[in-house]
C-alpha cells in the first residue's frame, strides 16, 4: 500500500469546496483574535491539553498529531501533561517529558509542527506528587503529607520537606525555560485532575501541614502562587503563563467546590496568570461519557470565573454545536471553547465552521476510546476519526485522501460502520460506491445500540456517513436490498467489500466457555439483538457478562427499567470492568446497584434449567444456583461471513463473472469494538487499489 499523504486532487477528494463561502456573522466572533498576555490567539479555538499515549516514546506521530489540529484550525493546541523531572515518572503511562535538556529536541518537533500552521503551541508542566509512582525512576513519591500512594502500587508518599519544595520550584523553573527553548508560546501551571502535587497542596484532606504551606487557605495557596511567580520570571516576556485549575471536584465539603475555596483561590491569584484553564476534577468527570453527560455539562460549575479574573478564560464541555460555542464567548461565559474530545473525532472543526460546511463536522460520540488509548499506554484512537494516530505512522489525513489509480466501481454489501467508512472514503478517492444494505436502514449495529439507554449520541457514526454519502455524487446507497453470492456475481462491480457484520452467540460460548452451555433449551435464551429489536423478557433475568466491555451493562440497565429483577453474572470483580479505562466503570455499576440489579462478581455461568441457573466460583468452583426465568448471555459474537465463503469458495464462478477481487471487513471478518469496524472501513479503502501494505512507519531510538 503507498502511503496516503496529505496532497488533494479535487473537492470530491477532500470534502472541501473550491471556493469556501465566507464565514457565518454569528460565528464571526469565533474567530477574532485575542492576547493571551504577551502573544495573540488567531481565533477562540482552543484545543486543551490532552493524553495520547505517544508521549516521550513517539514524538513523531505526536507531532504530527497536533499539527494535523492546528492545520484544522485550532488557534491554540497544546502538548498532554509534561513530566517535569524524574521524580514526577508516570511509568507505565506514556506521557510527554521535559526531565532534562535532552528533551528539547522532540518538543521542538512538536512546537515546530504547530507553528507551521500559524497556531500557538502550549505545554502543560505537571509533577504528580502521590500520583506519580515513579515505577521507572524508582525515586521515592512525595507529598504535601504522608500518604498512600494512589491504587495500582502497594507503596506511600513521603512528606516534602522545605528543600522539596525549594527543589520543585526549581524543577519548574528549569521545565519552563526548556519549554520556552524548544518554541512553545503558552507555559502551563498544573493544577487539576486530582494528579498533580500542586492542587494536592490546595486540599486539606491531602495537605495536614502545619508550615507557612498549610493551613490556612492562604497558606495552601502559597507554593501554587511561587511556581506561578518563578515560571513567569522564568519565561520572560517571550511565553504567556496559563493555570490549569479544577473548580470542583465534585465530591460535596469533602473536596475542592465552585462556591467554596475554589472561588477565593480564583479571587487571590485572579491576574496572575495570563489564562485560566478551568475544568472539574478528576478526570473521569472532566471527561465523563455522553452516557452520563450531555454537551455542556460544566458549564454550572465554570460560570464565575469570568467575574473573578480579568485574563481570559477557556472551559470545556465536549461542544460540537457552533451556536452553542458562539453563545458562550458571546454571553461571557468564556474567552475560548476549550476542546480534548471534540478535536479528535474532527481536527478540522473550526476550519468546517469558518468555511460554513457545519454539517461535516465528524461530532464527538462521547465514547471515550480515546481515553483507553491512553489507559492502555498506546497511541490514541477514534471512533468517528480512523486517522486519529495515523498521521505520521501511515500517512494518513482525516479530510484529504488522494485519488485511487483504480477508479473502477466498488460493491459494498453491509451499510455498518465499517461499510459506511470504506464507502465515504472511497468516493473521497473518487472511486464510484455502491453500497446495499439488507435492512431498511443505513447504520447496522451503531443504529441499534444507539436505541439503548445512554448512547444515543453513538448514532453520529452512522448520520455523519450517511449524511455526506447522500449528497455525493460517486455514492449509491441502497438500503433494503438484500443480496446473495448470485446477486454479487451477476452485479456487474470486479471489486466487492464485504461488511456483513456480526451476532452475537445464543449458546454462552465465550472467554469462560468453550462449549455450548449445559442445559440450553430449558431456560428461555434472549440474544443482545432480541433486546435491542424490542423482545424483552419478563421476570427474573440473568445477565451473564463475559465480554466486559459496555453492552452487558447497558442490557441490565433496559432490562431493569423494563421492570425485569436482573441478576448481573460476571468472571470478572466488577461490571464493565473494560470501562476502567474509558472512564465509566464507577457510573456504570452505582447507576445498576441504585436500580436494583443483583451483581455477583467472580462467577462463571455453568448450566442452566427450567427456572434456574448454576453458577461456580471462579477461584473455588463452589457452585450456587440463582433462580430466574430467562438468560441473555453477552459472551461473543459470530462473524457473518457465509457471503464470504460462498463466494471465495468457487474462483470460477469469479473469474466469470470478472469478479477481481473480494475482501471481508469490520466484524465480519473480526469481531471488535466500533472504533476498529470504522478503522477497518477506512483502511480497505487505503488499499483498494491492492498495493501489497508496507509496515507502518516506527520510532527508532537511535544508538550511541
């Protein structure tokens, strides 16, 4: 496969018109430029800092990465949290780094990639205290006080001593000259999430001091104020100086609140910065999913800070609406539209709001793949954006694909998530597309799921591709029209993708299982997709999860609002127990425990009879027997490929009918999540022209 740069041939190539209209008046303000103490924003885009998992260990996807948002038109794009010495080691976590002067280079490259685009590039300086276990460094933790470390390490916090804190306001001051060395424009203070050391000194249920550095709020206030003071001396009149603060961490008088001390820490350091980057804490609420949170969300909680501090203000609240964003910087309630999310599913959001073409935007599903990128310690991914990670390792580009040699016609059977992606990015190459679909409408298993309690707003996988494929003129979409191996041969099309999907399994066969569940026939068995077609059971349910991801959760959710009393089945401690790392899982299993669901963690599902099911201890095999009145096993799914093989299965058949070749994708040919479904539709259409695929580019760390 060649690798797809970032030339464009045409506007059906890009996506983009020949001649954009100008810019809506009532957006105009979006795109006003404004001073952030000693430089200038060219517009209110503002992508906030964010984690990728590229970090210190691949600064060429990362830079990359942020140059494709500031190429977007993000008029500020800023690095993930920045480890400013060895002793705030976030290992195993790949996160950026600034340690020494040997760190310079690869910032620069970062910063370099950002300014080609006329965007400011910010760095986000962070030492974790506690949070940091330095697992690499194997520096002892420290704190404010003596503490715990945080979970995942069996290991404690020192107290800091008046020499610590002198060292780490030097360590700041070093990072910040670095910081100002290798380009950057905007110098970050950190001090929000829960994970860094500074807000640590801010909480009195974490600083117990009873030095000038505790206390009083005042006192707690102090080294916050110092490492303000020392980075802005540090970096002169060449960088600004922005303060990265949680408001509320959302835990009632335990913690940090927006109308308590949060206001009057405002109110003692309001012009010192020159930007408040203003959020609630930790992240798991910063970043909560649309399952829990609509766009907008913080807004009650970041509305004052704009009447306390005369510096300009950027908040965050997931938004994809321009009317919304406009109103916002409008109504005074922020200087800039902060973005993580947003900027990933579509690096070219502002561009797309400048240039009118609003229904393109790629909106924000409030996943959080993009999260358990990072959770994972690998690069980023995106469910609405399968070039998210891929700019520098595979060349690719989330709104130029370049022309295909080979502009003969495409078959798409199956209009899914990876259907609808090869289909999109197939007519972007200017290849023609007809896709047919057996069901009456476009968007498979997102448009199902999308029904379900929480996630409507993954329904934007689907209208998002359906919406610009409508409108194009190299696509023919023809949902309701099943076809047959026959029906792909007598077609007419020498190229076909496969995108048949998958269902899942009837019989329990799963991680726990490998052979079909004693006893089926007795009890009553509903499959994921009997619920989501509206065939509910009744009565006592037994929820068996062996999948770990969403879905299972999300089935005891409609099963017990349904009125259904739900037993939850699983191997693992916990429900969801995936959603760890997309930041849900906490939401997930208190929101089943308050509607009543029976959790019973650690157990295999083993047989089944009529009125009863029979459960084992996954570390004992002790057994129990639950009585319930039907099943639905959420354990593994099975390719629908018979199209397939049917068709691979007789090269002559192909071979008259001029058939080249035939391809299967997304589930049907490997179950996966979402986000790999899109990436596969993207990835066939990479290589339609059937260019045998090179290895994806790699960091190499060179040797002495």
């Amino acid at each position: 496969m060649r690798r797809l740069g970032y030339r464009a041939a045409s506007s059906h190539a890009t996506g983009r018109p020949v001649n954009p209209p100008a810019c809506a008046p009532q957006y105009a303000l979006l795109f006003e430029p404004l001073r952030i103490g000693p430089v200038t924003a060219p517009n209110r885009f503002y992508q906030v800092p964010h984690c990728n998992g590229m970090g210190h260990l691949r600064p060429h996807m990362l830079a990359a990465m942020r140059g494709v948002k500031a190429e977007g038109g993000w008029g500020v794009v800023c690095t993930e949290e920045v480890e400013i010495h060895p002793s705030a080691d976030l290992a195993p976590d790949v996160e950026g780094r600034i340690w020494d002067d040997g760190d310079i280079p690869a910032h620069a490259l970062v910063a370099d990639a950002i300014h080609r685009h006329g965007a400011l590039a910010g760095i986000e300086l962070a030492h974790g205290g506690y949070c940091a276990k330095n697992l690499e460094s194997r520096i002892p933790p420290m704190a404010p006080s003596a503490i715990a470390g945080r979970r995942g390490y069996p290991q404690q916090a020192r107290a800091m001593t008046k020499g610590d804190i002198r060292d780490l306001r030097r360590w700041f001051v070093d990072a910040a000259r670095r910081a100002r060395t290798a380009g950057y424009d905007i110098v970050y203070v950190y001090a929000g999430h829960g994970l860094t050391l500074l807000q640590h000194f801010l909480l009195p249920r974490l600083n117990g001091r009873s030095d000038e550095y505790g206390g009083s709020l005042e006192n707690r206030v102090r080294l916050l104020r110092e490492v303000l003071q020392d980075t802005k001396e540090a970096v002169g009149d060449r960088c600004a100086v922005a303060i990265r603060f949680a408001v509320d961490e959302l835990r009632g008088e335990d913690g940090m609140q927006a109308g308590g001390e949060a206001r009057e820490i405002i109110s003692l350091l309001a012009d010192l910065p020159d930007l408040w980057d203003v959020n609630v804490s930790d992240w798991a609420n910063d970043s909560v999913s649309s399952r829990f949170a609509k766009e907008g969300f913080q807004e009650p909680f970041l509305r004052f800070v704009k009447q306390v501090t005369g510096k300009p203000v950027v908040g965050v609240g997931r938004y994809t609406s321009p009317d919304r964003m406009a109103s916002l910087v409008r109504s005074g309630v922020f200087d800039f539209i902060g973005a993580a999310r947003p900027s990933i599913a579509d690096p070219f959001l502002p561009a797309k709001i400048r240039e009118g073409r609003h229904d393109e935007i790629r909106e924000c599903i409030g996943c959080n793949i993009c999260v358990a990128g990072d959770y994972l310690d690998v690069p980023i991914r995106c469910t609405q954006n399968p070039t998210m990670g891929e700019e520098w390792r595979r060349g690719w580009h989330p709104e130029r694909l370049p022309p295909a040699r080979d502009r003969s016609p495409v078959l798409i059977v199956g209009g899914g998530p990876a259907g609808l992606e090869a289909a999109w990015s197939l007519v972007r190459r200017e290849v023609p597309v007809t896709l047919v679909e057996a069901g009456e409408k476009l968007g498979g298993r997102v448009l199902r799921e999308s029904a379900l309690p929480g996630l409507a707003e993954w329904k934007r996988v689907a209208d998002y591709r359906v919406g610009r494929l409508r409108v194009h003129p190299l696509a023919t979409l023809l949902p309701g029209s099943p076809v047959d191996a026959q029906g792909v041969r007598e077609a007419g099309f020498a190229r076909v993708l496969l995108a048949t999907g998958a269902r899942w399994r009837g019989d329990g066969i799963g991680r726990s299982l490998r052979t079909p569940l004693a006893g089926l026939g007795a009890l009553p068995v509903f499959t994921p997709e009997d619920l989501m077609d509206g065939r509910l059971p009744r009565g006592r349910v037994l929820v068996f999860d062996d999948e770990h991801y969403y879905l299972a959760g999300v089935l005891a959710e409609l099963l017990a609002r349904a009125g259904c009393s739900v037993h939850y089945v699983t191997p693992e401690a916990d429900v969801s127990t995936f959603t760890h790392n997309t930041l849900e899982q906490e939401r997930i299993q208190a929101q089943l425990l308050n509607l009543g669901v029976r959790i019973h963690p650690h157990r295999v599902l083993q047989s089944v009879a009529a009125g009863s099911a029979a459960l084992a201890c996954t570390y004992t095999g002790r057994e129990e027997v639950l009585e319930v009145d039907a099943l639905v096993p959420v354990t593994e799914r099975i390719s629908q490929d018979q199209l397939a093989v049917e068709l691979l299965g007789d090269p002559q058949a192909l071979a008259t009918a001029c058939i080249t070749s035939v391809q299967c994708i997304g589930d049907a040919f490997a179950p996966g999540i979402i986000a790999a479904a899109v990436y596969a539709g993207h990835r066939a259409a990479c290589c339609i022209d059937g260019d045998e695929e090179v290895p994806p580019r790699r960091e190499r760390i060179a040797l002495a």
